[in-house]
C-alpha cells in the first residue's frame, strides 16, 4: 500500500514500501489486506491466523480474564511477542537495525 508524505514546498509524494512479515520474515504483498492490528507489525494473515489459535491457549493456560486491565495487557506482552517484536525478556527489538535482523544470532552477541 502506498503511503503519501507531504514535502517543505506541500508537493504529495507517493512512497511504495515493501512489507515483511515480523514473524515469518517473508514478504506481504501489497494488494494483501491485513487485520487492522496486525497491520502495526506487520504480520502476513498467515501467522495472524496463527496467532488467533494461540492466544486462545495463552488466554487458557494462564487463566487470564480479558475484563482485567492487568491481564490485557500481559497478553498483548505476547502477542508481541509471538509477532516477533518484542523479546521474551520485555525489551523492545528495533528491526531498523540491520545486527537484529539476524535470527541465526541472539542481540547483544
């Protein structure tokens, strides 16, 4: 999908950015419709798809109870998680930086 930026002088330019799946790292094309939260990643529907079954496990294994703000909130912790941008241990992975882009080797080695 193309994106429009406005420059100094208010001219509108059209930016064709390539999408990559944050879990999968495969390509999404562009003429894909995402879930509108799977978009903020991005995740393919594939591993969105994926990611509706598992949650549901996550929800039953931890016997979280959606009406708690507390429990919310630990699992959209794993659903970034699973989407690959967020660390087991909480931190933030900035994909921007080509070192994390590395899945064969842990950040910080």
């Amino acid at each position: 999908m193309p994106k429009s930026i406005k420059d100094k002088s208010g001219r509108l330019w059209f930016i064709c950015m390539s999408r990559t799946c944050t879990k999968c790292k495969s390509s999404i094309p562009d003429n894909e419709e995402l879930d509108m939260i799977a978009q903020k990643y991005p995740v393919c529907n594939k591993c969105w798809s994926e990611w509706k079954e598992y949650r549901v496990m996550v929800m039953n294994e931890m016997r979280l109870d959606m009406s708690m703000p507390d429990h919310r909130k630990l699992l959209k912790k794993h659903e970034k998680i699973f989407a690959g941008v967020m660390s087991a241990d909480g931190e933030v992975i900035d994909y921007a930086n080509e070192d994390n882009r590395k899945p064969d080797d842990p950040p910080g080695v």
